[in-house]
C-alpha cells in the first residue's frame, strides 16, 4: 500500500515508531499526511505522546529577498528553471544530486572531455538542461574528494541518439580519473547556459573549451 493511502496513526507506528524509533519530529504548521492528508501537526503531537517522541512545530520562513514562505515548491521551481543562485539561497546551501558513476556512451572520452556519467536512478531534483558550474564530491572511501567540475543535464541534442535526462560531470583537468562504481554528490554553483545543438563537432568543441573557461572562471 502506498504511504498517502494509509491511515496516518499506521504511518505514525510503522515509519516514525517501529523503523526510526524517532525521537524528536519537526513539522510545519501546514503539514499533512495519510489517507486524505487526515494527518496534521495536531495528531501527531497525540501519537506523540502515546509512542513517546517530541514534535516541534516549526512556524513558516519568508524569504527576506520576496515576500513569500519559502517551501520545497519554490526551491523545485528554481530548479526546474536553472536558477541555481535562488535555489541555494533558500536551501542555505548548493543544490545537489547524488549518484552512482556508470559507463556511458564514452563519446566525452572521444572528444577529449570524459565525463561521469550519473546513473539515472539518482537522488536529488535535476535542475534544468544546461552546462553549470559546480563541484563533485567523491563520497566513497575514507575521505571526501572535492573536484571542480563542469556538469552537462539533457539529452544531447547534437547527436540526438540519447533518451534520457543525463547528468555528465566532466572533473577539470582530468583524463585519467576511475569513478566507476562510485556514489558522488555533485554541487551545481552556476547555470552558464541552456543546452543547445551544434552543427557538427567542430563547433561543439569550440563551444566545450568555452564553458570549461567559464566554469573555471566561476569557481577560481
């Protein structure tokens, strides 16, 4: 049974109770789930009390740049429109995205950029298509490994022959470097242009070794 077609208290006892033997839940004030969303803060302060866990009630938090609540919504929106600087000003922090590295089409090897390639089984809202500035983060192994890096989101329009959304992380500098089979986060900073289709290959790499200027530019 999905989640939103269970009653709340099951959700409560099952989720919250039996699987995270929570103690302390945060919730806005117009926070709903279960069946109907019958489940609000008011409820869960109860079960609370009956399974033994503290709910904090956490009031709305407006924006101080607009006048409006900021909420998952907005952040997705941003995103969704590639406007990375509003999406981390709300978060507090840079988007990101979390995913396995696997083999692609091996065509950013060819060109002379490899990229890693995220599984499409990845965590985290992709922003829109686009080259963007931003950073990935080795989070395999006993220490994290920050890299600079130039991030590609779409499909590829020069060659048209990829389906599917992809997020390519191209590490600055690097040719040699085996990701495969790592969990990387990659932080998006800056959107420096919408994806776009060339006419030929000569033309899209003029157009790469001007975005891996930007991009270092960005994050020098």
């Amino acid at each position: 049974m999905r989640r939103g077609a269970q009653p709340a208290a099951d959700i409560v006892r099952e989720v919250l109770v039996d699987a995270l033997a929570a103690r302390t839940v945060l919730v806005g004030r117009d926070f709903r789930f279960g069946a109907g969303g019958a489940g609000d803060p008011a409820l869960l302060v109860r079960l609370g009390h009956e399974y033994g866990f503290r709910v904090e009630v956490v009031d709305d938090v407006r924006a101080v740049h607009a006048d409006r609540r900021v909420s998952s919504t907005w952040i997705r929106e941003a995103l969704a429109a590639g406007d990375i600087a509003t999406a981390a000003r709300l978060l507090g922090r840079a988007p990101s995205v979390w995913g396995e590295v696997v083999h692609g089409l091996q065509r950013g090897r060819e060109l002379g950029y490899p990229t890693a390639n995220l599984s499409p089984d990845l965590e985290g809202f992709v922003p829109a298509d686009g080259v963007y500035a931003g950073w990935l983060v080795d989070v395999d192994g006993t220490r994290r490994i920050t890299y600079p890096a130039a991030i590609s989101i779409g499909t590829n329009p020069t060659f048209d022959d990829v389906h599917v959304r992809q997020v390519e992380v191209y590490v600055l500098d690097e040719t040699d470097l085996d990701l495969y089979g790592h969990h990387v986060e990659v932080r998006f900073v800056e959107r420096i242009r919408g994806m776009a289709a060339f006419d030929g290959i000569d033309a899209l790499l003029v157009q790469m070794a001007d975005d891996v200027e930007r991009v270092r530019g960005i994050l020098r």
